[in-house]
C-alpha cells in the first residue's frame, strides 16, 4: 500500500512538470513537517534521557551510592545505580513518546496489535535476530582490529554486578524494559511517523535512528541490522510485539555467554557466537522459503519525497551531526 502526501494530483501533468512524480511546495513543506517533528523527538528523547540520568546520579551520590572501577577497569556498580542509570533512557523515551504521541496521533494500544501475529511467526522473527545479532559481533570483532591497529578503543566501562541482586536490577533494566519501550518509541512512534510517507523509507531510516541513537559505531551497526529485522516484521504484522519479542531475545542471549564463560574473550564465547549464526540462517532460510521477503514497494514516487526532503531537515541534520559525534567521540587513543 503506497502512502504519500500527492495521490489527489497522480497522473496529472503541467508542461514537462510531472506532479505524479515530484511534490509539489505544499506536499514537500508537509513531508519536511513529518521529517523535521521525527527528528525533534529523536533529540528531544536525548535530552530527556540526559536530565533522567543526571538527576538519578545526583540523587544517588546523595544517598550515598558511589560507584567504582576494579584493576581490570570494570565499572563495578550496586543494584540502585544500575537501575536508575540504566532506566535514564527507559524515562526518556515514556516522556518523548507522551509529548510527540498525540501529534503522531499515536496509541500505545493501536501498537499491540494480535490479527497477523502468529507464536511461529515471533519465534523465527527471534532467531533471525539472534542470527543477525551474532553475525553483527563477528564483524565487530574484525572493525575492534582495524580500529586498535590504527592505536584507538572503544571507550566505554564494563559494568560488573557484584551481587545477584545488582545482577537482577541489570537483567530487568536490559532484558525487559528497555526492549519494551525501545520499541514503543523507535518501530511505534518513529517508524510509523515516517510511514506516512514511505514504509519502505521507515524501516530503513529508523533503524538507522535506532543505531546512531547508542552512541557507538560497534551498537550502531548492531542496532542498524537487527533494527532492519524488527521493523520488517512489524511492518509485516502490522504490530510491534515481533520487535519486542526478538529485542528481549537478543538482549537476553548474551547472559548465555556469562552463563557457560564467565568472560567474553575465551572459545565456549565463539562456539555459542557459531551456533547462534547457524540457527538465525536456518530460521531466515525458512522464511525465504515459506513466506518470502517482500519490502514495502519503493518507487520514483516515494524516492523524490524522502532522502531529498529529508536533508532539508534542520532537526535531522542536529540529529545526525550529534549522533555521530556522539559515536566518534567514544573512541580514545590506546595508552
């Protein structure tokens, strides 16, 4: 189904100006409208994600909760600082999603969908993202190479629950909340924002928000790929509860790794890396064979009312610009 802001004037021309084609200044100052108040959310979700955090540390350090790093350089943190710190985000995008939702015209009830969602369907959604996600961290791996060989790292800190209580305040913050909200906000508000102009332009544009939003080039490209699942098969579904599925799915497999590791850097991490690529390419190969991949068309149409309204957008351009700064500065010289 094509969405757009010019179907009243298809198939009509005016000399060699073709309307069917290109927008004309009314549509394209209503397109660039969708465009700019997806980026305002994006940054306003910053925003409010920085004042959340601020505030908890604020109100933590009060309260005499600090934090600390082991000689490994592990941020050891208490259930309380990792709840708070980790909920910031979770704050943040309940806040965005209530101030943009209703210009949106946005329901949180309309997102939970059930009429095309199969137990099938949300289990191979899960693998292939689990696959995806796996194949991501290999190639990570190989970037962390090429990015130490020219003398930089990644810097950010490996937390470390010393307890199992602090653990499970991890597990909730990661494995349950933010999947949840995550996708209410990214496949909810701002995929389905960008819909109305083009599904297909929507996938791909917020899942790339989705990435530059994590503040690294390693969860970038992670969130990129495995955003491309996820907002596939909520498109496909018309709901968001396959993204919120395999999100869980994949934020929780990594505590398979702690489980029968320990540590991330030795083989039982590899072999269990191998097997989930192995499962995820099963599982995509069983989709291709019984239901087939079919994107939103994408036409000449929705070409010229996309990338090149998009770049007339001021927000998006503070967006990005911020984004990106935001990736490259995580890296520091190696010592």
């Amino acid at each position: 189904m094509m969405n757009d802001y010019n179907s009243y004037n298809r198939g009509v021309t005016y000399g060699s100006y073709d309307r069917t084609l290109y927008p004309l200044p009314a549509e394209k100052k209503s397109i660039r409208k969708t465009f700019s108040n997806t980026a305002w959310a994006l940054i306003v979700s910053e925003v409010f994600t920085y004042i959340f955090y601020t505030a908890f540390m604020i109100f933590l350090s009060a309260a005499g909760f600090q934090t600390y790093y082991d000689g490994d350089g592990n941020l050891i943190q208490s259930a309380p600082v990792i709840f708070l710190s980790c909920t910031s985000v979770t704050f943040g995008l309940i806040c965005t999603s209530l101030i943009f939702g209703s210009g949106f015209h946005f329901k949180v009830s309309d997102l939970f969908g059930t009429e095309k969602v199969t137990a099938k369907k949300l289990m191979l959604t899960a693998l292939v993202s689990l696959g995806a996600a796996n194949a991501v961290y290999v190639i990570n791996v190989f970037i962390s190479m090429a990015v130490y060989s020219l003398g930089f790292e990644l810097d950010y800190a490996i937390t470390d629950p010393v307890t199992k209580i602090d653990r499970a305040a991890e597990i909730i913050t990661t494995v349950v909340l933010a999947p949840v909200f995550e996708e209410i906000f990214y496949r909810g508000v701002i995929m389905r924002s960008l819909s109305r102009v083009s599904k297909y332009f929507a996938i791909f544009v917020s899942s790339a928000a989705f990435g530059l939003a994590h503040g690294n080039i390693y969860q970038f490209i992670l969130g990129f790929t495995v955003g491309i699942v996820f907002a596939y098969a909520d498109m496909k579904m018309d709901s968001i509860l396959p993204s919120v599925i395999a999100h869980v799915a994949v934020n929780a497999h990594s505590y398979i790794y702690y489980a029968f590791s320990g540590k991330y850097e030795d083989f039982a991490y590899f072999i269990c890396v191998g097997i989930f690529i192995i499962i995820g390419t099963a599982a995509l190969l069983y989709v291709l064979k019984h239901y087939g991949i079919d994107f939103p068309e994408y036409t000449e149409h929705h070409k010229k009312r996309c990338m090149p309204v998009l770049l007339c957008s001021v927000p998006a351009w503070l967006f990005f610009i911020y984004a990106v700064y935001s990736m490259f500065s995580s890296f520091t010289a190696v010592d």
